[in-house]
C-alpha cells in the first residue's frame, strides 16, 4: 500500500479541486470546509457552487452569491484564523451568463453572436434543460483557473446520478458536435429549408424523417441554425473543452469523493470509483461524511457493545439516577430510556461501520486518503461548524488505523 | 386537501436521500391494500424500489411486474420510452428499430439534454390515459418517484420548455397534453419530502416557492421524513443531564460507561430538538400542512416497516401549519 495522501497537503499544494459524490451527502459543506482550509493556508482561494439550493451562501454566510467571486469580508476571516496572504470567495455557476460569455468568445462575428443568442432552441438549451449545467460549469472553472489573482479553485460539482457528468461534459459535446448527423445538420443548405433529404444515406435519412415526423420541419430548421451559428466557434469550443479535460485530470488537480454512511450512498460512490478508474481519474481521498462514532473513542470506532437489556443493569441505573431525584421521578423508565438510546446508537455506529469499510478500504488500498466526520447534534450552517467539520478532516492522521480496521472487516 | 388515496397521479419529490422512494413505496402499499390499482413508477438509472418492497426482489424493469396484488411497479427508461413513443406514431415498429440501430442517432441522443425528462414524462401521461376493457382507468393511481431536485424541478419545466422552443408539429401537441396534465390540480400531485434539518429545510421552503411561481405544479402538503421520535419518558425530559451528573467511577454491569450513555441520550435528545424543531420551519415557511414520519429505528424496508410509515401518511388530520 503507498503511503495515503494528506488532505491537508492536497489542499496545500494543489491548483484544482472538485469534490464529486452523489446529492445529499454534504458535498457542498465539504467544498466550503476545503476552501476554508486554503485560506487558512494562506492560499487565495475561490470556491464554486453549481448547487442551485444556495446551500454555500449559507454556510458561509454571504447573503448573495452570484457569478463573479465575492470575498468573504476581511474580519471573519482572521477571526477563523486566515492569515494576510489568505483570501477566500465563493461564487455561484450562473449557467446562462456563463454559456453566453462563452458564446460571445469564441463567435467570429457580432452578427454569429448575435443570431446564437436570438436563436429559440439556444435560449432552451443555455439554461433550462438538464445538462448544460455541467457543460457551463466546465468553463468557469476553467475560466478561474485562468486568472492570476487564485491559488486554488474548489469546485462543488453539481447533483447529478453520473457523478462524472462534470468530467464527460466536454468530451460529450465534441462528439456531439463531431456526429454525422450534427455534420448534416450543418449544411447551409439545409439551415435554408431547400434540401430534400433524400440525398443522405438511408440511415440518417431515415433518423431524419422521424425527428422531422415528430418535430415538425421548422424545429429541425431551427437546430440546424443555431447548429450552423455554433460552427465558426467550434473550433475555439474544441480548443477549449481539450484544456479543460487536460487540466482537470491533470497533475494540478484533485478529485475528492463524499460520500455517507447511507447503504445507497455507499454504493453509489463505490460505482464512482469505478468510474473514476474507467477515466483514468487519479482519487485524491474519499471524506466519509455523518458517520456515527461511538462516544469517546474519536475517530476509530471501536467494537460496539451490541446488548439485550438486561434487568439487572435497568435496576442499578434506576436506583443510581432515583438517588438524586425526587419521588415522583419516572427512574426505571428513565433507565430503560437511557439503555435503549445507547443501544440505538450503538446500531447507528455498526451499520455505518459495516456499510463504509469496502469504500475505505478500496481508497485506502489505491493510497487516498480516507476521513470520516461524525454526524454532529446540530447542523453545519456556518463558518464555525466548517471549522469544525475542518477538524475532523485535517486533524491528526486517523485514515492509516481506519483503512486497517476497515480491510481487516 | 383531498385524501391521498384518492388522487389520481402523485410525484414524490425531494433532495437526494430524503426517502423520496421508500415514502413512494409506502404510498403504494397502503393505497393497494386498500384496494386501488396502483402503478408505481421509479425515473432513474437504477431500481431500489422493489427491493425495499421485498429485499431480494428481481428488478421489475420497463415492463413492470406486480409486487402484490393491485400493485405494480415500473421503471421508466427513456431510450425504451422513446422507442414506443416512436412506434406509436410512426407504426412501423422495424424502422424504430433501424433507427435506434443508427449510431447517429445515438450519439445525437446521448448529447441531447431534456428528451429524457419529457419521454418521461410522457410515458406517465400516457399511463394516466390507459384503459381497461371496461372502459375504467387501467390504474387509480399513479405515483412517480422523480429525481432528486434541482434535476426534479428541471424535470418538471421541460414541456413549458418544448412548447415554446418547437414550434409545430406532434411534439409539440403532446408536451402540451402532458404539461396540462402536471399542472392540473385535479389529476396531479406533487409531494414533496423533507427531512427537518436545517439545509433540507431551506431547500423544501425554497421549493414550494419555486412550484408556486414558476412551475405551477399542485402541491398541497410536505412530508417530513425520519423524524426522530421523542426519547425520553414523561417527567424525564432532562435524562441525558441527569446521565451526565452521574458520579464517573459508577459502573453498571451490563451497561456501557455513564458517560457513553450520557452521551448517547444527549445525541438522541439533539436530534428530537432539531428534528421538532425544523419540522416547525418548514411548516411555516411553505404555509402548508405538515405529514411526519417517524424514524423507524431498524430502518424502513419491508412490508411492515413500509405499512407503518404507509398509514401515518395516509392519516387525516396533518398538522395545520
Ligand atoms: N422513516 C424512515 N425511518 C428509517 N429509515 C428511513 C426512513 N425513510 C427512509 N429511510 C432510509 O433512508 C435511506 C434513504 O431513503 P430512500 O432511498 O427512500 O431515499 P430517496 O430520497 O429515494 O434517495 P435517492 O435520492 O437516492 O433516490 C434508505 O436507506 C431508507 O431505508
Ligand atoms: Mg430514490
């Protein structure tokens, strides 16, 4: 086994990086705790969000975050202990002025930009379809990535079942636009609405007749313009989408998975490992997030007493918490209250257990790092419960006792 | 507020992991046992609900299979939606079939955003249509299990979004049939679930405005999952700080050290406060009644687990916000 990476120092050295796990496992919480960190480190350090729940503003405590960086002010900043060099802003993906800044880069004239951005189905497709989120989301970290004024941009990827969406993006896009039928579909000739189909091989003549069957002519027309305005950029767009791929699994870079406890969480981060492997992704660590630990043993949990109630321990505690209350005081229910919580708990701490240790232990095992945080009373909604959550993250080297624990399970 | 049982279609929504699916599932049990021919329908890549019906079950794919008797569940796939859709109009099942043969297709497919949510939801419309012999709906009631949201609301805005980026032609007709029928409050139901705590909480109250302005998608409850049930006896409210003032050399036999239980109970009393608390929030941000379920201690899967969570869903008398 190699030695495990250090979050601290992936966060201290890296240029890149994107938290990726499926939604509601703390992503969001995570990006902010990592970003936080940076700045602490000293790093300038900007933090994207592309979740549309406003979870980041949140937890962070700016009142609006919108498509340009907003610095947290300078005061709390040092009160959570970032020094002078340190900077930390966030900000939130607005996917359509994003799309249309892209839009008016790469398009060769005023007049292309202008007809992309008048054209029907592209006002569609830059915001309110499922997808283009990640496409958008591509080129702002990009974007960031080009500026000089950062050190390091994590990104909160967004809540999506594929959690490589974010990554295919780019490639998805290109072979879209590389498609035979796309190529088709180019021709100004048909953009016109004056070639008859019949010239195209059978096949795409075929797919053509269908599409247009159910469409209607004018909405092939359509697709075919904006498909025809998005030519004479296609070239900067393929440029483009190449770098972003290249630095994204780059050495700059780091993917971190989140995950939780939860049976289905589990799975479905184990099949984003697998994914990950597929894409030749290297993992930096895996942040296993609302573990229950058992009280008092921090972050390894130890064998979890698993007990029937027994009378006699309800009768001694009964008699130990009755002599300090008065008469009227319910202790033998109270007692089996108390027993029946440890032993709820105790549940909790052993199915989280169970459910994570093929997880950790496949992480471990590829040298990432492995931490866990523990399911806390209240909830993270501000700087000093990241702070906290930062602890658990970046505090004392737990991972190499988990990973035993957990391969040895 | 009409009962639950008695709606025609229900899309249970929420953020990832909330129990969109188990409530989906719990919904189903109750409405068949209590005799409606009820479809289920998952929207996703995998299945997970036929296994928390009855651990082990086989998936029951796009053709479905009935889990019990008047319940049947499905998943909807939409490349095995599309290719009906396209038999249905074009008639000619060999050139559908050639067609989704053509690799062209399937890259223009794969890139192509928002056609999925609409097969989608066009395959629920067409089930909502279905007859039996008789003439009666083939099925009572219809619920959905949708993706979590942000895709959810995504999901539900795609045949406004079709209407008006085609502009003629079949397509078009029938994203206008199906968002008739989603925003129709005597045919559709959005239910949303929540957990009470702080972040999903938001999220839900964020939701229902966003349903109420742009969507316009009924909704006339929330349903607050895995609440976590009081801890403590009557008289007995501040057990964890007695634990917690229990001499530290005591030792019970048989029991784990008093401060693990101090803590143990601390923890339980935590979550009661939040959930309770939160429970309230949601309650009064989105101005709707409140459905809660409990947190079932040995989880929610399986037949009983399912009916218990069933019956508290289906109870009249929610809380009034
Ligand atoms: N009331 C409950 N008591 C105890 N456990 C519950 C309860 N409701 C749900 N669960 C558990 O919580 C987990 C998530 O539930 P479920 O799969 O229904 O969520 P979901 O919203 O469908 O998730 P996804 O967004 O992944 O589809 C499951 O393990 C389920 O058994
Ligand atoms: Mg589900």
């Amino acid at each position: 086994m190699k030695t495990p990476l250090d979050p601290k120092a992936v966060i201290r050295d890296r240029r890149i990086v994107v938290c990726v796990g499926t939604g509601g496992v703390g992503k969001t919480t995570l990006a902010a705790c990592f970003a936080l960190e940076g700045a602490r480190l000293g790093r300038r350090t900007a933090v994207l969000t592309i979740d549309p729940a406003r979870r980041l503003a949140d937890a962070l405590g700016v009142a609006e975050l919108g498509n340009e960086p907003t610095d947290l002010p300078r005061e709390r900043l040092t009160a959570l202990g970032v020094p002078p060099e340190g900077r930390l802003a966030a900000l939130m993906l607005d996917m359509k002025r994003t799309f249309d800044a892209l839009v008016a880069r790469f398009a060769d004239s005023e007049e292309a930009r202008q007809r992309i951005l008048g054209n029907r189905i592209y006002q569609h497709v830059s915001d309110a379809l499922a997808g283009s989120a990640e496409y958008s989301a591509m080129e702002k970290v990009f974007e960031l990535s080009e500026r000089e004024d950062f050190d390091l941009i994590v990104v909160d990827t967004p809540p999506s079942q594929h959690a490589l969406d974010f990554l295919e993006a780019p490639r998805r896009l290109l072979e879209f636009l590389d498609s035979r039928l796309v190529q088709i579909l180019l021709h100004p000739a048909f953009a016109a609405g004056r070639l008859g189909f019949r010239i195209f091989q059978r096949g795409t003549e075929r797919v053509l007749r269908v599409i247009e069957r159910i469409s209607g002519v004018s909405f092939l027309e359509d697709i075919s313009e904006f498909l025809l305005a998005f030519e004479g950029m296609s070239e900067g767009f393929r440029e483009r989408a190449r770098q972003v791929q290249d630095r994204l699994v780059g050495p700059d870079a780091a993917f971190v998975l989140a995950a939780s406890p939860a049976p289905q969480a589990t799975s479905h981060a184990l099949g984003m490992l697998d994914r990950l492997a597929a894409a030749r992704v290297p993992l930096a660590g895996v942040v296993v997030n609302r573990v229950h630990l058992w009280p008092g043993v921090g972050p390894t949990p130890e064998r979890v007493p698993e007990q029937e109630q027994d009378e006699a321990a309800v009768a001694a505690l009964a008699a130990a918490l009755a002599a300090d209350a008065g008469a009227d005081f319910p202790a033998n229910d109270a007692a089996r209250a108390a027993l029946a919580c440890a032993d709820g708990y105790a549940g909790w701490v052993r199915d989280d257990a169970e459910s994570t240790a093929q997880l950790e232990a496949r992480v471990a095992r590829s040298g990432g790092f492995v931490r866990r945080v523990p399911e806390l009373a209240g909830d993270v909604h501000d700087l000093e419960g990241l702070v906290h959550v930062g602890d658990w993250v970046f505090g004392g080297p737990a991972s190499g006792a988990d990973a035993g624990r957990s391969e040895g399970a | 507020m009409l009962p639950l049982l008695d709606r025609r279609l229900v899309i249970v929504t929420g953020k990832g992991g909330t129990g969109k699916t188990t409530v989906a599932a719990a919904l189903a049990i109750v409405a068949a046992a209590a005799g409606r021919r009820v479809l289920v329908a998952e929207v996703g890549l995998d299945e997970h609900l036929p296994a928390i019906v009855a651990p082990g079950a086989r998936p029951v794919g796009y053709d479905g299979r009935d889990l019990a008797k008047g319940l049947r569940a499905m998943r909807i796939d939409p490349y095995e939606a599309l290719a009906e859709y396209l038999g249905l109009q074009i008639g000619l099942r060999g050139v559908v079939r050639r067609v989704f043969e053509n690799r062209a297709f399937r890259q223009l497919m794969d890139a192509s955003p928002g056609w999925r949510e609409l097969i989608t939801l066009g395959k629920v419309w067409h089930l909502e249509q279905m007859q039996d012999e008789q003439g009666r709906n083939r099925f009572d009631l219809i619920i959905v299990d949708a993706p979590a949201t942000g895709h959810g609301l995504t999901f539900l805005d795609v045949p406004r979004v079709v209407g008006s980026a085609v502009r003629a032609g079949p397509l078009r007709r029938h994203a206008g049939w199906v968002e008739q029928m989603i925003r129709d409050p005597d045919r559709t139901l959005l239910l949303p679930v929540a957990l009470a705590e702080e972040l999903p909480a938001r999220e839900t109250a964020e939701l229902v405005q966003r349903l109420r302005e742009d969507v316009g998608v009924p909704v006339d409850r929330v349903v607050v999952n895995a609440v976590a049930p009081a801890p403590f006896p009557p008289g007995a409210g501040d057990l964890d700080e007695r634990l917690a003032r229990l001499p530290a050399h005591l030792r019970i036999p048989g029991a784990p050290p008093v401060a693990v239980l101090a803590a143990c109970a601390a923890h339980w009393r935590g979550r009661h406060e939040l959930n309770a608390r939160w429970t309230q929030v949601i309650a009064e941000s989105t101005e709707l009644p409140i459905v809660t379920l409990p947190r079932l201690a040995h989880g929610a899967r399986g037949r009983d687990a399912l009916s218990v969570l069933g019956h508290a869903l289906v109870r009249e008398g929610a809380v009034a916000p």
